[in-house]
C-alpha cells in the first residue's frame, strides 16, 4: 500500500473515532452534565463509565493483541477533544487510565508485560488509577520493601475509589533515590481510602489519598526506571493534556456563541458590541491555533519527528494555559448567567484550571522542558 | 531647591494640563481638604483589626463548611454568620451616627471588607452587601427614609434579628442595560411600578439579588413607562411580607456560595407613598438637571462607592489566594528543595504580593474620589464631619425628627444631584470604574497563580485555594461586567473632552 493510501485509511479511521466520540457524549454526557458534576454529593455516573469500556475507549493505547485498539496519540486526542467539548469529567478517567497504561507500554520495552497485559484484559479491570495531576518530582511517593510490599500515602490517587488496579510509583528500599512503576489490586488488605477528594473541577473523575501499609504490589518493568517510564509517559499523555484543555475551551466557546447571539442589551445582540466579538475573536484564535498545533504534535509523533516530545510538551503546557484563560472570558461572554450552574460555563471554567495541573504542576514542566532544550543544545 | 523658579501662572499653566493632580491622585487632595486625617486613620486601623478578629472568631472556623453546605444544599442559609455580624454591630457599623449607626468613615470600609475577603469573599459579600442597598437608599437622598430604615438596623442589632437590606435592580432580560442610562431606553425592562392611589402597584421580576432571601428591605428600581425607563425611574423600599411580593428561586453558583443570590418576585404589588425613596416626578421639578441627568447622578453615586468595594473584594481573594500559595510553598518539597527556593517560585510569589499591593494602593485611591466627589462627600464637609464624630448618638436620636422634614431632602438633594459638578461625576466613577476592572483581574491572576504554584493541591476544597478562584470569577461580572467599566472608564476619564467620542 502506498504513503497515501495509508493515510487516506487513517484519516477516515480518525473520522470514525471523532464521530464516535461525538456520539458518546451527546447521548452520555450532555443531558446530565450538571447532575454527573455534582458528585461526591450526587451519584458517581458508574453506567457511563462502563459503557465507555464497551465502547473501546480505555483500549486505545493499549496493544491489540490483549483486547486494546492499539490506535495511538492521534486517536485518544480526538476522543479526548470531543468529550471534553461536552464533560471533560470523563476524558479525564479516559486520560488517567491512558497515562497507567502507557507506563506499562514503556515498561515493555524493557520486559515482558503480557502477565500484566493478560491481567488488565479481564473484565472491568480498566479504567486503572493513576496519579495523572502530579509530576513525580512533586509527589509524596510511598517506599517499596524488597518483597515488593508498598508502605506509606498517594494523594489524590485519581480514579482510586472505583478501580480494580492502580499503577504507582515507589522509592526501593534499598536504594531510596530509585524509583520504580508498580501496579496493586486496591482491594488488597492494607490499604485505606479517604473520601472522594472535593475539588475544583472534573468531579466525576473523582481522585482519593490512599494510605498503603505492606500492601503486595508488582514490579513493573525495570526496577529503578521509574523516572525514565514517568518522562516519556509524559510526552505521550502530553498530547492527550493539550486535547483536553482544547475540547474544553471549544466547548466554551461554542456555548460563548450562541449564547451571545441570542442574548440582547442595549437594544442589540450581544455578539454585535464590538467588545464582545474581540473577546470571541480572541477564543477563537487560541482554539485555531491550538487545534493546528495539536494536530501537529500528532503527526510528528506518529511519523516518529525526534522532535516531538519537546513539542508535545509544550503544546500540553500552552493549550492548558490558553484554556485557562480563555474559559474565564467564557463565563464572562454569559454574564451573570455565565455564574451559573444551569449553563455549562462555569463547570468548563473550574474543569480547565484542574486539567491545567494534569501531569504535574505547570511551571516545574514548563522548567523541566527547557533543562531538557539547554541539555541538548550543549 | 534648585535653580529654577515657576512663577504662579506658569506653576498654573502647567499643572492643567492632563493629567490634573485631582484627576489622578485622589489620595493627596483627601489629605488636603480632609479634617483630621489622624482621627480617619485610627478609624481605618480600628476596622482592620476588628474584621481581623471577626475573622478568627467567626469565619474561618466555618467558612469551607458553609461553601460544602451549600453545594449539598442550595437552600443553605449561614444565618449563624449573619446573626454573628448582627451581634459584632457590623450592620450599623459604616451608617452615619445621625441615622443611628456608629459614625465609622466610609473610607475605613473597604480594608475592612478586603479583610474578610481574604479569608471568604462570600462571607464577605454576606456581611457587606448591605452596605450596597444601603448606599443606594442614601443616593435617593431621602432623609426621612434614610433615618427611619437605618434606625431599624440599629433596632435589629439591638433585638438579635438581623435587619439587612439588599439591593434589586437587576432583571431577567436586563442586566449591563439597568446600569448606564445611556442603554436602559433600548433594553428589554419589565419591572413596572404603575402610580395607582397612595402608592405603587409593582409587577415584575428581579434577579441574581445577593442576600435577597436573608434580607428585610430591598430597595427595588423600577420604571413606570417600560419604553422611556431613564426618565421614569422609581426607587422603592420593599419590606418583607408586603403584599405581592415573595421570593423565587435561589441561584445555583460556582462560588460566594455563602452569599445567596434570590429571585425577587412582585404581582400587584403595592409599595406605599411612604416608602418611595425617589420618583421621577419629583425629580423634574424646579430642575437644572434633566432627570435623566439625576439619575445618572443617583446610579453614579451608588456604583462608584460600590464599585470600589468589589475592588476590595478582589484584593482580598488576590490576598488569600497569595497567602495560601505562601504558607503551602513553605513545607512543599519539589524535586528535593522547598517550593519557596526555588527562585521562579519567589518570582511568581513576589508578583502576587505586588498585585495585592497595587490593588489596595488602587482601590484606596477610589475610596478617597469618593470621599471627595461621591455619596459620602457630604460627610466629609467640615461641620458635618465633626458633628457626625463629636456628638453623642443619643443627641442625634433627639434630634432625629428633624429629618422627617421635607425641607431637608430638598435640601439635599439640591446640593447632591441639582448642584453636583460633572467634573466630580467624572472622577469618581472614571476611577471607581478602574478600580473595579483592574482589581478584579488582577483577582484573577492571583488566585490562577495559586493554583499554578500549587498544582493539583491548589485544586483540593480542603487545602483551600481554589474557592478564591470561584469566589473572584463572580467579581468580574457583578457591578457591571468589567467591559462596561472599561467603557465607563473610557467615557469618564479619556473621552471627555473628545466632542468626536462617543460610547455605547
Ligand atoms: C451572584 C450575583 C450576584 C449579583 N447581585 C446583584 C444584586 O445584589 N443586585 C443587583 O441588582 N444585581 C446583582 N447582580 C447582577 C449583576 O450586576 C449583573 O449580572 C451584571 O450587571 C451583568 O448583567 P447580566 O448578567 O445581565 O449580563 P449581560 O448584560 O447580559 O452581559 C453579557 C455579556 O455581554 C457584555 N455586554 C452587555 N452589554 C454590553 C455593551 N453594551 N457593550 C459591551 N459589552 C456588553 C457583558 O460585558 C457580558 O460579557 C448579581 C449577579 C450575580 C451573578
């Protein structure tokens, strides 16, 4: 098959991907957004985040072979970006269990992971929990004894009260500056779970502060290669970041625009003050030039560019941050109403400042990439 | 002194041209004019340390419990904090001794606000709105109505049932459009009070009235003739319980969850001659000013003292939410130091302090254009002044009557909306509106620095830096959206004396 026939199969499988996506939210997510957001004190949309497993969507970085998609970045990015136009709670667990997985995929490099793939192949087994909001030079991370018994706390464990599995980070006993990647069975004896952690945004992708005392866990890949397996689950789950933040900020845009075309002051459409088009117009370039960035990353990534980590990292940080501010002018553009639960606006507004911190806080990535861009320029 | 010399008229020449000293430094020519500058300060430092203390006692025990109650349940009401207030004398606090309140100057409220602020907006909104319906009742300048609802204030703090009062102008179709007369002719207005006999007969709705529910006056604006609102206002005291009035529907919000935001909902209902603070039709007679003009005036007068006080608000957030991010990056370790060495850290943390600084700097500069040219200039009159700070409450009680006199709300008024200068207007609401828009972006910034410095831990309710994310965003929105003061500016303080200009 020639380049561009290759292509043409994967842009229409990208299309699929998209509709699917787009499908799943209009009918699972949008009518219940505020119901679904107000958990822990409402119920947890457990029905949704089942069907999402029918669906494929926790497979799609994980090989074919063991029940996956094996469809890559460009995949999770779309399905990302279209539910996040509509609840970015659940692109949020799609993204947590993506970042566990990918840990195990760079472990696989260096080891045989089928036991590990063959365990999470059983049913409902995924989504896996992950601490996808911290960056493991921020972390509280737990010590591990030779035996491989993990001891001490993770904070807001993401997905920690509703899986089966979750991959963590702990320091060797032996050797208290190597880290290594393990997966545990949370429903093993010695492990304690705080209440679903209240916070900011994506409240349906609830996270918990676990407390582990020799809880048996098994060694993922290398032992000391924690770092290593973290960094370039980074890179990867960078691009996933960016489409969250984006689908977002569409999604806050999209509400921006029709709202300020159907609301009158002064005797006109709002959309027709000029100050209120500058502040669409603004949205829109971020989203324009969010949108091509992204799909830029994807491609260098999948047509293996070498520079695409140092790419995919600072769109991931720029997008976020574009985000950021562009949800606040969001819930601006509605006003009061804009305040309100009963519009999508302020739930994007909260949903984009906690995606912002996903894969670790933003300044430390943001000095992380340019140590990796001095390292290289030497 | 150096060598050169000005002489009068060039010293003249070259201080009217822009910008004036008393366009741009509000400050210097309070302390000019102002009596007994001292006497302001120990005012100002008196309600600092006062909400402070209010702030250990009262709110930060409760404040994130309040928040998490009212997600539970939006029909949460914090009447322990609102009782509280009542029994610290917070709700007489800023009235004027003469109306039975405890005389403290007006500029001393907005660092008392943006104390409380900095630890919970909302509560802060809880405790201070009032001042919002009650600036507004004292723009109408109706004496008789100033001293007969303040003196029931007083009675409330005296009783331990809270007489609070809140400000409904709002409406479901109108919100930027009821704030500038420029826009109200064309916007779409549907509270109607009808002039029936003996009173007003109003139908309607108003919207998003913070402590609407928790309230027992609300000073209701409204409009006789639906196509000509401008020129027809009408501003009304509704108590509780009058008939055809009742609240509607709490609104569900992102943050100051504290601060309930009410439906008020009037059917036929009837307001009495006497509890019309202001009507158009008065306004017309023997006037200078058009009444569009006094009405400008009126809603000038309200939103500049207000306006600053969101500002306040705004440096509050923007403080607690730079305090928080301080206290957390003491004992955070990132890869292996503490946060608050790492010199991009003390960057960012040196940024917030400044933005909180820079607020406060700039809101204070309102507070003293509105000691100069607003609703509280009067007080700072010489005689006033002195009388409201030396004479016993007791004496003003005595003497209270005298406001029942129709004479002296005329007289009132003619000095503060028939005789009030343009160039006053200008300043006051041109630098309320700054403050207003430059304080609560800057609320902004601080607390999405917070949460920056603080990664998903800035996140956490229980950690408590992202409420001042939620608690701000409302900041920038009510007093007229920050796109309106940015106009409001513009027209007041650059487009003046632009005959080409024009706004809206
Ligand atoms: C929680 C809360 C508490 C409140 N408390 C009170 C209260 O106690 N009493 C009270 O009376 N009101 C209160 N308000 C109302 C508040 O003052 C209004 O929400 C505000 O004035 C904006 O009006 P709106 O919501 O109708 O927005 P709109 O006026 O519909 O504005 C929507 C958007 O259009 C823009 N826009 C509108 N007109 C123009 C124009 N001419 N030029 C450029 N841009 C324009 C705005 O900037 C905004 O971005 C409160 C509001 C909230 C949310």
């Amino acid at each position: 098959m020639n380049i561009q026939a290759t292509a043409q199969i994967f842009t229409e499988e990208l299309q699929a991907i998209s509709d699917m996506a787009k499908n799943f939210a209009s009918k699972e997510l949008v009518a219940k957004r505020e119901e679904n957001d107000h958990y822990p004190f409402g119920e947890l949309f457990t029905e949704t985040i089942k069907n999402a497993s029918d669906v494929g969507f926790y497979g799609v970085n994980l090989p074919a072979e063991y029940g996956g998609t094996g469809m890559g970045y460009s995949a999770l990015s779309s399905i990302l970006e279209n539910l996040s136009m509509a609840d970015a709670s659940m692109a949020g667990i799609i993204f947590t269990n993506a970042a566990a997985i990918e840990i195990i995929n760079q472990a696989s490099r260096d080891t045989d992971c089928s036991a590990l793939y063959n365990m999470l192949s059983a049913k409902e087994a995924l989504p896996i929990a992950f601490s996808s909001f911290t960056g493991i030079g921020e972390m509280e991370i737990p010590g591990a004894s030779e035996k491989g018994e993990i001891t001490g706390r993770i904070n807001f464990l993401c997905l920690g009260g509703i899986s089966r599995y979750a991959v963590l980070p702990a320091r060797e006993s032996t050797h208290g500056a190597r880290i290594s990647y393990y997966i545990l069975d949370l429903d093993k004896h010695g492990i304690k779970k705080s209440e679903p952690v209240y916070s900011l945004g994506l409240h349906a992708c609830p996270g918990v502060d676990v407390f582990l005392e020799k809880v048996p866990a098994i060694l993922i890949g290398l032992s000391g290669k924690g770092i290593k397996y973290f960094q370039s689950m980074q890179s990867h789950l960078s691009l996933g970041a960016a489409a969250l933040s984006l689908g977002i900020l569409k999604g806050s845009f999209m509400e921006a625009l029709q709202y300020t075309k159907d609301r009158f002051q002064g005797g006109r459409q709002i959309i027709n003050w000029s100050e209120v088009r500058m502040i669409l117009a603004n949205m829109a370039i971020e989203i324009q030039a969010g949108q091509s960035c992204l799909a830029a990353a994807c491609n260098e990534l999948e047509n293996g560019v070498t520079e695409w980590e140092k790419t995919a990292c600072a769109i991931a940080i720029h997008v976020a941050e574009m985000a950021c501010r562009a949800t606040v002018d969001g819930v601006q553009l509605l006003g009061g109403n804009g305040y309100m639960k009963d519009y999508g606006q302020e739930k994007r507004m909260r949903d984009a400042h906690q995606a912002q911190c996903l894969l670790g806080m933003a300044p430390v990535r943001k000095m992380e990439l340019i140590d990796l861009i001095i390292k290289e320029s030497q | 002194m150096g060598e050169i010399r000005l002489t009068r008229k060039e010293k003249e020449k070259y201080l009217s041209h822009d910008p004036k000293i008393t366009d741009v430094i509000n400050s210097l020519v309070t302390h000019y004019k102002l009596p007994k500058s001292k006497a302001l300060y120990k005012q100002i430092d008196t309600a600092i340390a006062l909400a402070r203390k209010f702030n250990e006692e009262v709110v930060k025990p409760v404040y994130k419990q309040i928040d998490l109650n009212v997600t539970q349940d939006n029909e949460y009401l914090c009447w322990d904090v609102i009782n509280k207030a009542n029994e610290w004398g917070f709700n007489t606090l800023f009235i004027p001794k003469m109306f039975g309140g405890q005389g403290m100057n007006l500029i001393a409220m907005y660092p008392f606000v943006e104390e409380i602020a900095s630890v919970c907006v909302g509560l802060a909104n809880v405790v201070c709105v009032h001042y919002l319906g009650f600036a507004t009742l004292c723009a109408s300048w109706n004496l008789k109505l100033m001293n007969e609802i303040s003196r029931e204030v007083k009675r409330g703090e005296k009783t331990g049932n809270p007489c609070l009062i809140s400000l409904a102008i709002t409406e479901p179709g109108a919100g930027t459009d009821v704030e500038e007369t420029m826009l109200i002719d064309r916007g779409r207005i549907e509270t109607i009070g009808q002039k029936v006999e003996g009173g007003y007969s109003v139908n309607g709705s108003k919207i998003f009235i913070s402590n609407g529910h928790v309230s027992t006056w609300h000073i209701l604006i409204c409009y006789t003739n639906k196509n000509k609102p401008s020129g027809t206002t009408v501003m009304l005291a509704v108590k509780n319980g009058m008939k055809g009035f009742r609240f509607g529907h709490r609104e569900k919000k992102m943050g100051q969850k504290a601060c309930v935001a009410s439906e008020l909902i009037f059917e036929n209902c009837f307001v009495p001659d006497k509890y019309v603070c202001m009507q158009w039709s008065d306004l017309s007679e023997r006037s200078s000013k058009s009444v569009v003009e006094v009405i400008q005036t009126v809603i000038d007068n309200v939103v500049s003292s207000t306006r600053a006080g969101v500002a306040a608000f705004a440096v509050g957030a923007a403080r607690g939410a730079y305090e928080t991010a301080l206290a957390y990056s003491r004992k955070k370790i990132v890869n292996g130091i503490p946060l608050i060495n790492h010199q991009w850290a003390q960057s960012m943390l040196a940024e917030m302090y400044k933005n909180v600084n820079m607020g406060r700097a700039a809101y204070m500069e309102s507070a003293y254009a509105n000691a100069m040219h607003g609703l509280a200039k009067t007080l700072s009159v010489r005689p006033i002044f002195y009388a409201d700070m030396l004479v016993p409450s007791w004496c003003f009680t005595m003497i209270s009557p005298i406001f029942n006199l129709k004479i002296m709300t005329w007289l009132f008024r003619l000095l503060n909306f028939y005789r009030y200068p343009q160039e006053s207007a200008e300043i006051q609401s041109g630098w309320a509106s700054l403050t207003k828009f430059g304080c609560t972006d800057l609320g902004i910034i601080n607390t999405q620095k917070a949460i920056q410095l603080m990664g998903i831990d800035g996140c956490r309710h229980d950690i408590g830096a992202e409420k001042y994310l939620r608690d701000a965003k409302l900041l920038q929105i009510y007093e007229g959206t920050n796109q309106l003061n940015r106009i409001n500016l513009f027209k007041n303080l650059v487009g003046r004396s632009m005959p080409e200009v024009k706004v809206f």
